[in-house]
C-alpha cells in the first residue's frame, strides 16, 4: 500500500478550488512513493459548496476516471495536513489506494449485506445526516454487521443542505433506476475488509470538574437523583452555586456538561482512567435544563440507571493535551522495538516542510473533529491540524468538522475521532 494522494484548496468558485486540488492530487500520483492509479475517493466540502455537490463529484470524476468509488459529506470546516477550512468555501480529497475488494461503498440504495459476493465488513467509515429519525440504532445496527463492531466518522453538519456522496462501482440496487450518488438523510460510507490494516483513537475535548457519580434515579432525560442524593442539589454543590444567586448559578451551568459512560463490566474492574481526563468511552452531553420540583437535571441524552456521571466543562488545554496522546499512542503502536534506521530518521523527523514518508507506516488518515473545536478552540487559526501533524508526523489527511463524531457504535460531542490507514 503506497501512501494516498491527497489535495485541499479554498475559493469563491468550485471549478477553482477543483482544479487546484486535482493539480495536487496528479503531482502526487506522479511520484513514486504515491499511488498512481487508486480507485477510492473521499471528497469533504463545506456547506458554502453544498448546493452543486453534485457538480463537484461529476467533474471530480471526470477527470479521473480511474476513481471509480467515492465516499464522502458536508461539514462547516473541512481539514487536511495542517489546514482547516471553516467559514468559507473549500474542499479536500484524499485517493486511497486499497484493492476493489477489500471494500464497499455503502449508501440508502445500496445498502451494507454482510457476505455478499464473499466481502465481510471488519470495520466501516460512516457519514450520517443528524436528522436522520433512530440515528443511534441504525449506527448500532450497522456496527452488528462489522466483523469488530467498530465504526468511524461523523454526522454532517451545514447551514445549507446536508448532503453525503456514495458513488458505488457495483451500482445500486435493482429497480433503484439512475439513483444520484448525492443523497439527504440516512447514512453512507465505506466499509473494510480485515485485509485493511487500521489504527482509531477518540480524543476528548472535555475536562471533569466533579467525580464520577451513579445514576441512581432517572426519567427520560431527567436524572433526578446521584449516588442516592438530589442530583440538582449535589450538581449545585460540584459547581459552588447557589439558586439563591440564580444569574451566577445559571452562567455556570450554562457552560458546564455532563460526560456519561456505561458502568463497568467486572472484567473491566482493573482499567485504569487517568485523573482529571475522561476515558474513551464518556460521551460529552448538554444540560438542557433544570427541574427543581424533581431536584433533576435535564441532559440531551436519556440516560439508564448505574450509568455513571460526571460534570465538565470544555477545557482547551486537556483537549489539546489529549490530541497529543492520541496521535502519540498510534505512532508507539505503529514503531517497533528496533527501528531500522530510514524509519528512525522519518519518525524523528521534526521539519514542518517535509514530504509525507512511506517509512511512517501511515499510508493516509482520516480526521473527524467537533464543528465547536478547531483552531479557534485550540488557539488560533489550523491549530488543530497543526498539532496532528506536529504529533502523528506529515502523512496524508482529510476530514471534517462534524455535528457530532461516531466512534466504535456512538455519537459523541467536542471529541476528535483520528483513524490511520497502516502500510507494511
């Protein structure tokens, strides 16, 4: 596997910024490190472009027709190699140099069958529209099809029309007609083989301020007690407000959220969570509201009974501690005891200006981020992305800044959801 070709650009007019990335996707291909004939496409635009997204992905394929799958959405930012896109027009495209069938283009028209033609799904990347009515039980379902349960992406996020791409060499369904591969609502993506090697790591952008507690009691969203106590006196309590000031109580609990995770399992007793960071599996909600009369709390998700909760708040500094981890523990994952000295020197490499190298064992990669992350959390414009590159090394990007991040089988808030293609 050869490292993906890769291509970004900003501009008022679509054809433009087309052109200047299949300029710098052919520069690419013409290299020897790169692949030069791949076949899978992932194509982010922002919603400046979302209306002739059709357009893009015709001219896209067009002009290389060697691509004959595509996969992609709609974000409010798009990223790649140390660059974000947010608030202007801009798109980004990354060729993946993966054999036909050790893949599938999935969409509402062609829809994931486990076995079909000998292909079975180990993992999947998925886009999903966040209006989409049971989105947490069809991502659910679809990580049943998957050989590991293990799914990655993002819901689309516009403030135009919220599209996907899912243009399948092996067509749609029968009776489907001349289906578009721009769809609304539902879910796309690509699913992969176990013959695609692939490295995912969750980055939380949240910081606990309470310690864990147990949902003791709880109706619908409302959890109304904790630990056996009234969970609005005790939240209070976390916080250092009083309803008795109710304008200083109000502005804490506005910028304060809850991270939920799953109770532990007795073989999962011995895991250890770092202090002060949430584990990978905490999902970061919203308080959407009191209830005095109950002394509850109302969070955007319902939660069960011994489900545990904590209070946090975004906190750039562990979100940006956390990105670092992440990326770091890919590349422990992806050195090896004794290091042959090309891929020594490529590892340590620190020049910002210096060509992606396949003895990086990252062929490309795939970054989904919270649309309330990005630089501007991170401290000033392509910070983000910055400290990606700074960390995982100059490999191939692409990704988006989604309305919400999927990771393994949920949907999680202000994380950062980072996947690596792997090379022998």
């Amino acid at each position: 596997m050869k490292l993906f070709p890769y291509g970004n650009a900003t501009h008022p007019q679509w054809p433009m910024a087309a052109a200047l990335v299949l300029a710098q996707l052919r520069a690419h291909m013409a290299l020897p490190s790169y692949a030069s004939s791949p076949a899978l496409g992932l194509l982010y635009i922002t919603d400046h472009y979302a209306a002739h997204a059709q357009d893009i992905l015709d001219h896209l394929g067009a002009e290389l027709p060697e691509v004959t799958d595509w996969s992609g959405t709609v974000g409010v930012g798009v990223a790649s190699n140390n660059v974000e896109y947010f608030d202007e027009p801009a798109l980004a495209v990354m060729l993946c140099d993966l054999p036909q069938e050790h893949y599938r283009v999935f969409s509402g028209v062609a829809p994931l069958v486990s076995g079909e033609g000998g292909f079975r799904a180990h993992t999947a990347l998925v886009h999903a529209d966040p209006n989409t009515p049971d989105l947490p039980d069809l991502i659910d379902e679809l990580a049943e099809r998957t050989g590991s349960g293990y799914l990655f992406g993002g819901l689309a996020a516009s403030r135009t029309g919220v599209v996907q791409f899912a243009q399948s060499s092996r067509g749609h369904l029968p009776g489907q007609g001349a289906a578009s591969s721009v769809f609304t609502g539902g879910m796309s993506g690509v699913a992969f083989g176990a013959e695609v090697p692939l490295l995912s790591r969750v980055s939380q952008g949240c910081q606990p301020v309470s310690p864990e507690h147990e949902v003791t009691a709880c109706e619908g969203h409302v959890v109304t007690e904790l630990d056996g106590e009234p969970a609005l006196e005790l939240m209070l309590k976390a916080l250092k407000v009083s309803l008795n000031q109710p304008e200083a109580a109000l502005a804490k609990v506005r910028r304060t959220l809850v991270g939920l995770r799953e109770p532990q399992l007795p073989q999962d007793q011995g895991l250890l969570h770092r202090p002060g960071q949430f584990a990978a599996d905490t999902w970061v909600r919203h308080i959407i509201g009191l209830d005095p009369h109950r002394h509850g709390i109302a969070i955007a998700q319902a939660p069960e009974r011994g489900m545990r909760l904590s209070f946090c708040e975004r906190h750039p500094t562990a979100a940006l501690r956390d990105l670092v981890r992440v990326c770091a523990e890919i590349r422990e994952e992806l050195e090896s005891a004794e290091l042959p000295l090309e891929l020594a020197q490529a590892l340590q490499a620190d020049d910002a200006n210096a060509a992606p190298h396949p003895a990086r064992r990252v062929a490309g990669a795939i970054y989904v981020s919270c649309s309330g992350r990005g630089g501007p959390h991170f401290g000033g414009p392509s910070a983000e992305l910055q400290t990606v590159r700074r960390a995982l090394g100059d490999v191939p990007l692409v990704g988006f800044f989604a309305a919400g991040e999927i990771a393994s089988r949920h949907v999680y808030g202000y994380t950062g959801v980072l996947t690596v293609f792997t090379t022998d």
